[in-house]
C-alpha cells in the first residue's frame, strides 16, 4: 500500500474511539497551602531547544501526503498559530519519494509563515533526506520518530533497523537545526535514552504508553487480532519520563507525549522532568470531531487550568515543577525502585518558598 494512504487510514482508525489517556494515576503533587506570589505573575514560559516558549505545549506529528492531510495540516496549522504553539508535521517520507506530495507539509510553514514547525523522518533515513526534510518546510527542528513495534505489525513495514543509532548520530550531527529523537507510543527506557543523549540529539520525546497505540491500529488495518497483552507493549509515559530523565542526563531536553490530554497531567509531566508536553491523537481528534475553534478553546482551558495548578504547587512556571515533591505510589513506584530509580527523592523534594 503506498504510504500516503496509510496515513488516511491512520486517520480512520483515531476516529474510531474518543483518544485514550495516559495513567498518572500513581503520581500525587503536595499542595501547597501557602503559595505567597500573584496569580497574574504565574508565567506558562517554557525554555527548550534554545528559545523561549510561550507555553510547554506543542502539536505533535500526525499526517502529510494525501488531499485529507494537506486539509489537516493547514487547520492544525492554523490552531497553532492562534495558540501560539510549535507543531510537527507527520513523516515527509511520502513527499521524498512523490514530490506531488509536497504541497501537503508546505501547507503548514503558508498557515504560519512565523511558527515553530519541526520537520518528520523516520530512523531508516539517510542524513541528505533529513537535510531535505528541513528545506522543504523550513523547518526549526527535525523529529526523528522511533517505531519498531508499529514497523514489524505492519504488512508493509520495515523490518531491518540495522544502523539506525549510526544514522541517527550522523543526522544530529549533519542537521543545521535541533534534531528530537521521539517515540511514537511505546516509550524510552534509561539505557536508550544514555544512548540518544550521546549521539548529541537535542531532545527527547519519551512517546509513551497510554496515549495513541499503534498496535492497536495497525491490528485493525490487517485484520489482524493481536494478544491483549501484547496490544499492552510498550513503557507508560509517566514511568518513561522518569527513565529517561536518568538516562538522558541535564544536556538533553526532554518531551512528555503519550496520552497527555489534562492540565493535571501535563503538571505531573513537568514535574517528573518534562520541559515541554506534546499532543497528537487528541487534538487532530478534536478538530476533526468539533472543528478548530473547539480545539482553541479547549488548548486555551487547558493552559488556564495549568496555570492554576502551578499557583497551588506554589510555582511560578513550568521549570519550576521540578522542585515541586510529589509522591509516587502503585506500581509505577515499585517499577522505579526496581530500576533504582528512587521514587523516595521525588516524595521529599524541599519544595518552593516563594
Ligand atoms: C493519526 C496519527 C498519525 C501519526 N503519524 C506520525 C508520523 O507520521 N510521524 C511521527 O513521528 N509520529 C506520528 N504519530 C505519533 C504522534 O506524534 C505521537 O508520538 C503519538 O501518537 C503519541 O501521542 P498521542 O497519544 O498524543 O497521540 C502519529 C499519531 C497519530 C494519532
């Protein structure tokens, strides 16, 4: 099947059921009763990849190549530029191989000719088709997507990942903008993450569990039934965060993706390590369920409520969750003490005087 229709049946299948959402149920912020500072100071200014951001949010990859995907990009486009959020276009390998394909990712630099717009490959691409990627939506950054598990359930995908860390170093060094190593779902463990930071990408995108599962998807698109428990592969977000948070050490930026749809949870995501937070399967199902206006309204709901649980943990922006102590119970506790990953140093963080 030629890839640009994938991507419209990928469409398909997110339409399917109301998007899942990642379980930070194990993850509890201390109020704080005494949060001395000004509501009208508490800042969502986020600093990654160099710059400043107005907020932690940014419109993860979705789609590109087909007549669909140019319609969704223009409109997810669009939001970000209202919203002010950076966003991804999906993978632009249909557009290297059919130049036809172009007018589909260049739609989103016309929308918002002054965004942030990172460009999209795969790990199986040399560095001169990253560096093609970039021009052809001049693009701020380039995500590189890791998707091995979703590769091998595809009737058509690829099987052979031999030199994908050589490549991947070779196109973090070769690219004239920041490169983000990213998953797509299943998640980045420590000793991945070591592996990555070494290679010098500038950030990491832990892609995690619990949010769009592309098992599940690709299951449904060969009819494939897959095992329950193997449909459940992959690490959740939150316990990723952690993983690759000690892993990628203070160097390497890193992204909480995966299922973050609430204001709580992006608020535990910082806390846990994230620097900035990204959504796919939840806003391109909103936009295309209630329209783009809905997905404003609900990006800016969504940035009000977050500024309000940084007040309540007595921050005042996102960098500052990280000195916020939260406690860590069930199992994603006991998986961290397991990986020596002491849940204990999170529960007794000093916390913030302000
Ligand atoms: C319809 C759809 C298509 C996607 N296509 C791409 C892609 O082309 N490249 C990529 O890196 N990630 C792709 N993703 C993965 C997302 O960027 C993200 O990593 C993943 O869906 C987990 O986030 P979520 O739970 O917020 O959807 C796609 C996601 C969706 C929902």
């Amino acid at each position: 099947m030629p890839r640009a229709h994938r991507k419209d049946e990928h469409i398909y299948y997110i339409m399917q059921n109301a998007p899942h959402q990642a379980d930070f149920s194990d993850i509890s912020l201390v109020h704080n009763c005494l949060p001395d500072q000004d509501f009208g100071r508490v800042s969502l200014e986020a600093a990654y990849l160099g710059r400043t951001f107005r907020s932690p949010l940014f419109i993860n990859a979705v789609t590109g190549g087909t007549r669909l995907a140019l319609k969704i990009n223009a409109a997810l486009a669009d939001v970000a530029r209202q919203c002010g959020l950076p966003m991804a276009v999906g993978s632009q390998m249909a557009a290297i191989e059919d130049i036809s394909a172009e007018a589909s990712f260049k739609v989103v630099r016309r929308v918002n000719p002054g965004g942030v717009i990172w460009a999209n490959i795969g790990s199986y691409a040399a560095p001169e088709i990253a560096l093609k990627a970039i021009k052809m939506i001049k693009a701020d950054g380039l995500q590189v997507h890791l998707n091995a598990p979703q590769e091998l359930l595809m009737t058509d995908g690829d099987r052979n990942f031999e030199g994908m860390i050589g490549r991947i170093g070779k196109i973090a060094a070769n690219a004239d903008v920041p490169v983000i190593a990213k998953e797509v779902g299943f998640g980045i463990a420590r000793e991945q993450a070591g592996i990555l930071a070494g290679l010098k990408v500038a950030a990491i995108d832990v892609g995690g569990r619990g949010g769009t599962n592309f098992l599940a998807i690709e299951s449904s698109r060969s009819g494939r039934k897959l095992p329950a428990d193997l449909s459940a592969w992959g690490i959740p977000t939150a316990i990723s965060l952690v993983e690759a948070a000690a892993g990628a050490g203070e160097k390497t930026d890193l992204f909480a993706s995966g299922g973050m749809h609430t204001a709580l949870d992006i608020a535990k995501a910082l806390a846990l390590g994230a620097g900035a937070v990204g959504m796919a399967g939840y806003p391109v199902y909103h936009l295309l369920k209630y329209g783009s206006k809905a997905l404003v309204k609900k990006i800016d709901r969504i940035e009000n409520e977050l500024r309000i649980i940084l007040m309540l943990a007595g921050a005042k922006k996102p960098a500052e969750m990280q000195k916020v102590p939260l406690v860590i119970t069930g199992h994603t506790a006991e998986w961290m003490q397991r990986r020596g990953l002491g849940p204990d140093t999170f529960a007794r963080r000093p916390g913030l005087v302000n």
